[in-house]
C-alpha cells in the first residue's frame, strides 16, 4: 500500500478520531484519494461475492446510490485492537460491501475514505455458517467543514507524461457513523438481497 494511502487511513482509526474532534472550528486537512486500492486478500465487494453456502458474510450497505470507499476494521471486543480488514480508495460499486468472517460474535468499526466521518462507533455482529448478517450503515450530517483536496493527476507531453498537482479549498459535509446489525439470513448472492437494488429496502 502506499504512503498516500496509509496517511488517508490514519484519518479513520480511533486516533484519528479522537484528534479530529480536538481541532478547532471541525477544520479538516483531507488529501485527495487516488486510483489505488489496498484489500486484504479473501475480502470480497459487490462485483465478485463468493458463491459457498458453507461460509458466514457480512452484508454492509447503505441506503444510497453514492460512490464510496470503504474502511473496515475488526477486533473481538468492542475495546478492541481493531485490525483493518478492508480499505480502498477507488470507489465500491454498488450499495453492498460482503465481507466473508469467521461463525460467531465479533466487532466492526466502519468508516469511508470519501466522506468526512467525524464519529464512529463499534458495532456488535453475529454470524452464522451459510448466512449473512446485513449491516445498515448510516450517515447523519454533523455539520459543514473546510476540506483541502490535494489533487494528483497527469498529461501526455510530446516529450511524454508530466505530473500535476493541484490544491482546491472549499466547504464540504462532514458525517456521524452508525452501523445497525440485522438478524443473519440464509445465504443468497448479493443481487439477491432487498437493499441490493434501487431504492433499497
């Protein structure tokens, strides 16, 4: 992963949290993402679930169309460590990110690369063998913020390809977190499942 991409990641683990409620006025220093993404191997999104029955999954969605990227972190306990088990900077096509986890109880703390998240809290998820536990997830506005975007991009010269940079300053939202944990259902693949569509449940 790059060092781009671990600096994003900073902004959303527990530390970051807590040092980003201490800045004055919810100013906000956010870089860019880039076209990279970093996921830890077996984790699975919506373009390519995995078909076993025999395995238990966590269905994160939201009620929304947007482009987003996710950041999910995992621990046995709500006190954690929490380990990272999913990251990416390149959106998550689709409402529903399934993740493939062990039969049992265990914690998530659930945040995007994307949107400002201010707050997040741990939730609580059971699952079981040849089921999936869905995971509502939502936003709530926590008030405007001024965010800086370091934009990285590039153009073909005829002496070949310059890099460019620029900066922007301007408003945007920043959000509060919540996941809610719904009752585990029999295994169907994610096109299958009511908040896969359009509108959502």
């Amino acid at each position: 992963m790059s060092a781009l991409a671990e600096n994003i990641a900073l902004l959303h683990d527990a530390d970051g949290m807590r040092t980003l409620r201490q800045w004055t006025g919810w100013w906000v220093s956010l870089i860019s993402v880039v076209a990279v993404s970093c996921t830890t191997p077996g984790n699975t999104g919506a373009g390519g679930a995995p078909s076993s029955r025999q395995g238990s999954f966590v269905d994160f969605y939201v009620d929304s169309d947007d482009e987003l990227c996710w950041f999910v972190a995992q621990a046995p306990q709500a006190a954690g460590p929490f380990k990272k088990v999913f990251y990416q900077t390149t959106p998550q096509p689709g409402r529903v990110l399934r993740l493939p986890v062990r039969p049992g109880q265990t914690f998530f703390r659930v945040s995007l690369v994307n949107r400002v998240v201010v707050e997040t809290t741990p939730v609580e998820v059971t699952t079981l063998a040849g089921q999936v536990t869905p995971v509502a997830i939502t936003l709530t506005s926590a008030g405007a913020v001024q965010v800086q975007r370091d934009e990285l991009g590039a153009h073909a010269t005829v002496r070949g390809t310059i890099r460019t940079r620029r900066l922007e300053y301007g408003p945007d939202q920043s959000y509060r977190l919540a996941g809610h944990p719904e009752s585990p259902v029999p295994f169907q693949t994610i096109d299958q499942m009511p908040y896969a569509g359009p509108g959502g449940k």
